[in-house]
C-alpha cells in the first residue's frame, strides 16, 4: 500500500514536470495590424497562425489583433519595443519607422510594373533582412499594399490643379510629403484616423492611398475623382521582433520561416489580384481624370525621388536604380530577340 502511494505520487509529480514545461515552453506572439477583419490579408494571417500552431505542436501560438485596436504603426512599433507586442504587417509607413534605408521601394515612379519589384526582392534579398536584422526584426514576408492613387473632390489633370488642392498626407511621411511638395500642393498632415472626419468637414479634400486602404474606410464615397496615374507601388512586410524570434527553437524558427514563404508568397499573389479588382471598382464609381502630361509628373517625382535620399540613403537608391536599367535592358534585348 505504501508503495501504491509512492508511485502514485511520483506519477502525479512527474505529469506536473511535463505540464509545467509544456506550458512554459510555449511562445505567445502577438500579432498586430491595421487591416480590417474579413480582408484578404487577415484570412491569410488567420491561416498561417493556425498552421504555426499545428506544426510546432502548440509549442508557438499567434494572437492576432486586427483593425488597428492596437493603434497605429508608431503605437504598435512602440509597444513591440516595450514586449507588449511581438510581430505585425506594416505598411511602407511603419517599415520606415523601423528602418528608414527600406523606405527606398516606396519612392514615387520607381517601379514600372511587379516584375521588376520582384526582381529587387529577389536580389536585395540578403541586404534587406541584414537592414530588418540591424534594427532588431525579422523579416517574415512581403505584403504589398498595391498602387497608390490620387482621389479627390475636384478634378486633377495637372500639376497646377494640386496646388488648389487640400491634400491630406499621413502625418510623419516624408516620401509622400515631398512627393506632393514637388507637385505644387501644401499637404495637410494627419493620421489615418482623422482622415474620415477631415473629409466630412471640408479640411481636405483630396486623399492618396491604394484601393485595399480606400475602399474599406470608404474614403472613396466622398471623393469624385481618381487621377489615372498610380504615384508608386506601396510596399508592406510582415516582421516578428528579433528578440522574440531567437526565443524558438532551431526547429520552430525553420518551421515559421517556411510557413511565411508559403503563405505571404500567396498573400502577395493574392494582393496584386485585388489591387487590380480594388481599381476597376474605384473607377467604376468615380470620374477617372487623365493626367495632362504625365512626363512632367514622372520629372518632379524623380527630382522628389533624389531629394529623399536624406531618407533612404543615396547609396541604396543608386544600387536598386542601376540594378532597374540592367533589368530593363536584359528584357528589352530578349523581346528584341
């Protein structure tokens, strides 16, 4: 009987052990962003944390915070340097907060068509996770915002109608607050939350963004307008912090980093087809306006895009440049061909 009792309590002592080293061997990563419940973007989201949490037997969990209720990119950043979050999705926005030099792929006109943007991930790919790295993240994915157009409640054809324009930027962007310096306006810095009721009040009149941000915030029911130029191509990562990230094991880290290629791979194949359906529904409901003369556009924006250099860095916007050319030369020499 005592010997019962022994083992008894040996047993219930031992499944304590494993339990207590289950529970502290699991790694909670909370997962903030901006994009509403029910978007592309966080069906994907839902769909890669289920699946962390299957392969790595429960030993890594995502809690996901959609809709901004964590606040925005500057607030989140913050608290993921405080630990009170661990990972989000940022926009080009909150990726300059963290590392100003990746601000780069955001400038106006740099990007002709995703084949080429494609072509720099690729071959900046070493580069870029050594910038994340520097600044303690990680890089999980790209998740491209799509192109960025120019609403309004007024026509804009030209350069000269921007400076009759009231055009909100988001307050703490640089590449747009030059971007539409050059162009003639004065900009009128906000946040992303005050945008909506700054319409309503008559404060701006003129809003930039893709169609996977305008279209859900409904910006473009107040609009009449859209310029048929797309003024970049805006970029987005998924980024863990480094701290949390060296927490795994080998093994998880090799099981998130290869789930993150499998689904924010197909998160921006995804993106791309809805930022095409996003602008076929925003100039089904607005006026589209050609631009007069897109050339003295493309001038300012680069005259912008050298300007921004004390932003990003002159050397890496000359790398990606040359690297651009030789891209486009090797394809128009094999179309030639």
């Amino acid at each position: 009987m005592k010997s019962f009792k022994i083992k008894t309590i040996f047993y219930f002592f031992a499944i304590s052990i494993i339990l207590n080293i289950s529970l502290y061997s699991q790694t909670v990563i909370k997962f903030a962003t901006l994009a509403p419940e029910g978007t592309t973007w966080t069906k994907i989201l839902r769909e890669f944390a289920k699946d962390a949490e299957t392969k790595t037997n429960g030993r890594v969990k995502f809690k996901i915070y959609v809709g901004g209720v964590q606040g925005d990119e500057k607030d989140v950043i913050r608290k993921i340097k405080t630990g009170q979050l661990n990972a989000s999705g940022f926009t080009g926005f909150g990726i300059g907060e963290i590392a100003k030099e990746m601000r780069v792929l955001d400038a106006p006109f740099l990007f002709k068509n995703t084949a080429e943007l494609d072509h720099i991930y690729r071959t900046f790919d070493k580069d870029f996770r050594k910038i994340f790295e520097k600044n303690g993240f990680i890089l999980l994915g790209w998740s491209e915002i799509g192109d960025v157009y120019v609403l309004s409640k007024n026509e804009i054809k030209k350069t000269a109608d921007f400076k009759k324009s009231k055009l909100w930027v988001w307050e703490g962007d640089p590449i747009a607050l030059k971007t539409f310096e050059k162009y003639g306006t004065k900009p009128i810095p906000l946040s992303i939350a005050d945008v909506m009721t700054s319409i309503q009040t008559g404060m701006i009149d003129t809003v930039y963004a893709t169609p996977a941000t305008i279209i859900p915030l409904g910006w473009y029911n107040k609009m009449n307008y859209i310029l048929d130029m797309p003024i970049t191509y805006a970029s987005g990562a998924v980024l863990i912090s480094k701290e949390t990230f060296d927490k795994l094991s080998e093994e998880d880290k090799k099981i998130i980093m290869d789930l993150s290629d499998k689904y924010f791979s197909n998160l921006n194949k995804l993106a791309r087809e809805d930022n095409k359906k996003g602008i076929e529904l925003l100039k089904s409901k607005l006026k589209v306006s050609k631009p007069q003369n897109q050339n003295e556009f493309k001038e300012l924006s680069i005259q912008a895009r050298k300007e921004l250099t004390s932003v990003y860095g002159a050397e890496m916007l000359e790398k990606i440049e040359k690297e651009l050319s030789n891209f486009r030369n090797a394809k128009t020499k094999t179309n030639k061909n």
